[in-house]
C-alpha cells in the first residue's frame, strides 16, 4: 500500500471517532462485559466499571477532554483485555469485530491487534512446511478444503451451535479441513492476493500430492476466495491447477444494500455482549466494509475512485473457467411459489446476489440452476450451521 493511502488511512481513522471518548466508552464496555463473564452470544451488561477499573476510564476521559488522544493510545487500552487466559473464544470474537470495523487503520499503523492471515487447525496457526504439517496432520488426505470466514468473523466461528461443516466433510468425504483466520477490515482485493501466495505454498508444501482443492466461502469470503482465483492467474501460480469447486455462501457478489446505509457493521456487532460496543462507532466503515456496497474484488475496483462512489465502479471478473461453482443464498421467508426475484434475504445479502445474478449481462456470474440452491427460514449466520446447507455442500461435493 502507498504511504500516502496509509497516511489517510490514518488520518480517516483518528476522525471516525468524537476524540477518544467514543473508543474509550467502547473499551470500557467490553471490560465491563469480559470481566463480568457474559456469555457469547446475548445480552450486554449496563452500566460503568467500577472501582479503580472505573477511576482508570474516568482518568482516560478528562486527559481526553482536555488535550485528546490518537485512536491508536486509546486502542492500546484493550491490549489487557486480550492477553487473559482461558478466554480464548471471547478474545477471538472480539479481535474479529475490532479487525472488521478498523482492520485497515490498525494494519497501516502496524498495531499489534491487527490478525495476520493464516491457514489454522482448531484455532491453531499452522506453519506451512512439509515436516510442520506432517506433524499437524498424521494422516493428511489429498483432497483439502478451505474455508474462508465473513466480515468481522473468525475461523472458530465455522464451529456454531454443534455443527462444523469442515468436520463432517473429513468424515463423509475424507477432506482435510483447513480453516483462514484474517484481517477482514482491509480491502477485499488485498486479502485475495495474499490467499493466492498463502495457497501456492500450502499445495507447494502438503505433505502428499493434492488432487483436489476446494474453498467454501461464507459472505465476504466468498469474495475473497474470487479475488484470489484472480490474482492467482495474473501471477501465474500453480495451486488453481488443483482447484475444482468453490462454494459461495451468502456471498453478496453484487454488493448488499444494507452496506451503502451503513448498517452492516451494526448488525453484525450486535450478536454479543463481546461486541455489542462496537455498534456505537455507527458509520465507522473500514475498507473491507465498504468494498461490500458493490462486491469490489479487485484493486482497480476503488482504487482512483474513492471508497463513497455513487455508481457501481466495477470492471467484470467472471469465475474461474475451470471451476464447478455452487452459490447457496438464504432467505429468512418460508418457502411459498413467489419467484425468488421477489423474496427477502437473510437479513444482510439479497437473494440475487447471492446467487450471483445482475441486470448487466457482463457483471453476472451465470451460476447454472442445477448448482444454485435457496434455503428458506434461514439468515445470514444460519448458512454456517444449517443441516440442509450441509446436505447440499455434501451432494455437490460428492457428485464428480
């Protein structure tokens, strides 16, 4: 990135927040709701901390007030909150979010909450070295699936309510399931580039030859897994030698409305108590947030441009030729005979672009009927632990 995007990435983000009041509010809240040990998902905690806790955050205030801090001194304020033991999932969902919201401020300014990309087992970074992996995978099959998480979301939460569909499908289908963990806050387009590199050395490196590779991708995943098919061809690697299905799972292809009203983000952080705080940043929208108005997956797509364009600026990037490519989009309707032009999303991505589909004939992505599916009752977050979008995944997987 040019040191004169990363100044006013910078810049940008010291002047998202009122000072530092709003960030210091928003710390406070989450030590407030980690050191109360409210579940994951629920409801927040009210009120202040308390005590000396209290007095620290009240200190913040008034030096605030008085001469003002940078967005990168309050930040350092949560450091503590992220170093405690035996809170791993906590950690992780709040990292998630903070990288969501503010991911491209915090990798240009180097801070150390920035998550650095990584291919991880059971939570795990795993080294990607032919004796680390033989070590890491005993019995490693040649087929791998890869699986790439959404906007504010992390590798653990593929893992919902019981269900994990990579588990099931090294059970079913003999897959090794590998999941990346990454900085959702920067551009989509960023993110694709270094998954291409991150997958020509794991194929480089697997401890046996592969003979299939296949990515699933929730949400902006999905767009991240299409950025790096791109980048993959223009740099010549290997590994899309392998590749031979991808599946879109509420990918917004086409953008998502809800992201040019500037909700998305609220939404998404209002499921835990954890991360409920963020909400109050209200139109703080990081670069990855704001690639999702259109479904930009490559540079050209903003940069020049601007990151509040009016009109889609996209250039056509059609799927990989080579590639069996399956979308499942969800709807929060039970089913009925309406066309599915006509029915709701899942609370964050209409059904058509999930699927792919577009007014203009060289922005579709022409999907085939036969490998397009619509799950009805579910939203956005469902699509990771549904019975049925498994059911699906599994019958495409299996047939050839």
């Amino acid at each position: 990135m040019a040191s004169g995007t990363s100044s006013d990435l910078r810049g940008a983000s010291r002047l998202i927040v009122d000072a530092v009041l709003g960030v210091t509010g928003i710390v406070e809240s989450m030590h407030r709701n980690i050191s109360g040990l409210a579940p994951i998902v629920g409801a927040s905690r009210r009120g202040g901390t308390k005590g000396i806790t209290g007095l620290v955050y009240g200190s913040v205030r008034g030096v605030s007030r008085g001469v003002g801090l940078g967005l990168d001194a309050a930040l350092t304020l949560l450091a503590p909150l992220l170093k405690s033991r035996g809170t791993s999932a906590r950690r992780e969902a709040v990292l998630a979010v903070l990288n969501g919201v503010l991911g491209d401020h915090l990798d240009a300014s180097n801070n150390p909450l920035a998550i650095s990309m990584s291919l991880r087992k059971s939570g795990r970074p795993l080294t990607l070295d032919r004796r680390a992996l033989g070590e890491d995978f005993p019995c490693p099959s040649t087929k791998l699936v890869v699986f790439v998480h959404g906007l504010c979301l992390s590798d653990l939460q593929w893992h919902r309510r019981g269900h994990d569909h990579g588990a099931l499908l090294g059970r079913d289908l003999d897959y090794t399931p590998l999941y990346l963990r990454y900085n959702s806050g920067r551009h989509i387009s960023t993110n694709g580039r270094e998954l291409a590199d991150l997958l020509e050395q794991l194929a480089r490196e697997w401890p046996v030859p592969v003979h299939e590779l296949v990515v699933i991708g929730h949400s902006m995943g999905g767009l991240v897994a299409r950025s790096a098919c791109h980048y993959a061809r223009i740099d010549r690697h290997t590994w899309p030698r392998h590749l031979r299905k991808i599946v879109f799972l509420g990918t917004p292809h086409h953008g998502a409305p809800l992201e040019r009203a500037g909700n998305w983000v609220n939404i998404l952080v209002g499921i835990s108590p954890y991360t409920a705080p963020f909400a109050r940043l209200g139109k703080v929208r990081s670069a990855g947030v704001k690639d999702l108005r259109y479904g930009n997956i490559v540079d050209a797509d903003w940069q020049a441009i601007g990151t509040e364009q009016a009109h889609d600026p996209r250039q056509p990037v059609p799927l990989p030729a080579s590639v069996k490519c399956f979308a499942i989009a969800a709807t929060r309707q039970l089913q009925s005979g309406r066309p599915h032009t006509r029915l709701r999303g899942d609370g964050l991505v209409p059904v058509k672009s999930a699927l792919g589909e577009h007014v203009n004939a060289a922005l579709a992505l022409s999907i085939p009927a036969s490998h397009q599916s619509i799950c009805y009752g579910l939203n956005h977050f469902d699509l990771l632990s549904s019975g049925e979008v498994y059911d699906r995944i599994h019958h495409w997987l299996s047939d050839g």
